[in-house]
C-alpha cells in the first residue's frame, strides 16, 4: 500500500504533507529528526492518512493537497484544521516526493474533465463512420480496378493473336456489346478456324472458345456497367478494335457502387497477315 499523510508539529502547529509506502516507518523517522524538512519541528502528530493501491495515485494526491487551494482546504476542515493561522504554512516534502503530475479532481475539475471528454468522444463517433466508409470505398475501388485490368489484358491477348474480326456475331458502337474473333489453332494433322467470344451476361463478363466451357472474367463482387467494343479502321491494311469497360463494385448500395465505378478504355491493333 501507499499512502498519502498528514502531519502537525506539536511545537508551532505547521503542517506537513508527504507520501511513503511504509506509514510507520516514516512517521518515526519525522520524530527521529532524519528528514531534513521536518527536523526543526518535530515532534509531529498524525493528524490524517489516505491509503492508495498505486505509488502514483499517492504521489498525485499528494501533490494535489499541496498545489491546489482547494483540495487542502477541503482536507483542513474534514479534519478540523481551518482555524490554523496563515503563517502556517504547508512545508514541501522532500524533493523525491515531488511530482509533475497532477492529483486528484476537483468538481469542477470534473465537470471540465467530463466535458472535454464528452466533446472528444462526439468528434470520433462524427468521424468514425465517414473514415470507415473511406477504407471501404478505397478497398472496393482497389478490387474493381484490379480486376478491370486483368479483364482487358485477356481481350487485348486474345485480339493480338486473333485472325480478325467475326462480324456476324461481333456488336460494335452499343452496350453491351459482344466481340466475336476468329482464331487458328494448329493440330499434327492440319490447322483449324475456331471462335472466341467476349460477352456480357447478367452484368458479368465471359469468355467464350469454341467446344470449352465459359470462363468469367472477374471476380463475382464485380458487375459490369458498360462494355462497348468499336471497330476501328475497317477499310485499311491496319484495323484495330477499342474496347471500353466499365465496372463497379457489385452491393446494394449506390454510394458504395458509384465511389468505386471504374472505366478504361485501350486500343489494340488486330495481327496483320
């Protein structure tokens, strides 16, 4: 334990305030004349004593009945002191005993303390919900655009390495559109004509090759918003395709679908012959 005590002298009535963890101990030794502070005026009574779990609540107190007005007053008349004389003083404590923390409160302290934190706690439930909202959009953006490119990069592969265009399936200039390419693939035997188709279904993006299963393209927290493939340059010796895509992130909430909406756009020249 420690503890926060008071002291009289029996000789002119001064008062001492201090801190120790061993009372008894301590308190002989004021009568024994070893503390240099107390020495002129022993011998000292005990007058008053506060128990504390932790060194530093004690230490705070203590400094708190010395530093504050209020606080000793309070003490004074709980413990029958207020007709003590103003020259008499509180004598400081030794200077190990001295510390920059404060002790103890005040009511208006508290009222104070209170407030502020009333204030403070108003300030992070204000802002909390707009910084997580934050982390959640960048986090949605993060993912929708991560998957936007890997998405582009097979189309812009498969055209590099496509034969050309298969206008019959192919929807250019609306959305969705579709994009059909004639591909070769070579066996032992001879070389063969096969298809590969990009299309949108039910807001997702697929992939299509002739006798394969159909592949999507992005994950399923993606839904596409826009895809729109141009044909570029129809009628010379270099024709291209354009693809626009636009994503988002695939929840309930427009908020959350519009912060994260991303659109790219590239151009690939098609693989001349």
């Amino acid at each position: 334990m420690y503890y926060v005590y008071v002291l009289r002298s029996k000789i002119n009535e001064s008062i001492y305030i201090g801190s120790t963890n061993n009372l008894k101990e301590r308190f002989r030794l004021h009568n024994k004349g070893k503390v240099f502070y107390t020495k002129r005026y022993k011998p000292w009574e005990l007058l008053y004593y506060e128990a504390y779990n932790e060194e530093n609540l004690a230490r705070m107190r203590e400094k708190r009945l010395k530093h504050n007005g209020n606080a000793i007053k309070e003490l004074k008349k709980r413990v029958g002191l207020l007709d003590i004389k103003k020259n008499k003083g509180v004598h400081p404590a030794p200077l190990f005993f001295r510390k920059k923390s404060g002790a103890g409160f005040t009511l208006i302290e508290m009222l104070v303390y209170v407030s502020i934190m009333a204030v403070v706690i108003s300030v992070i439930a204000a802002f909390l919900p707009q910084v997580i909202r934050t982390g959640l959009y960048t986090q949605a953006r993060a993912l929708v655009l991560s998957n936007n490119r890997s998405a582009m990069e097979v189309i812009a592969h498969e055209i590099r390495h496509s034969n050309g265009v298969y206008a019959p399936t192919s929807v250019f200039g609306s959305n969705p559109g579709q994009l059909s390419l004639e591909m070769t693939t070579t066996t032992m035997a001879d070389e063969a004509y096969t298809f590969s188709d990009f299309y949108v279904d039910d807001e997702r993006l697929y992939i299509k090759r002739e006798e394969q299963a159909d592949i999507l393209l992005m994950s399923e927290k993606i839904k596409v918003d826009s895809l729109v493939f141009t044909h570029l340059n129809t009628t010379s010796s270099n024709p291209g395709i354009r693809i626009s895509l636009t994503t988002s992130y695939n929840t309930l909430s427009v908020d959350l679908q519009e912060q994260s909406k991303v659109t790219l756009t590239s151009t690939i020249s098609l693989r001349e012959y």
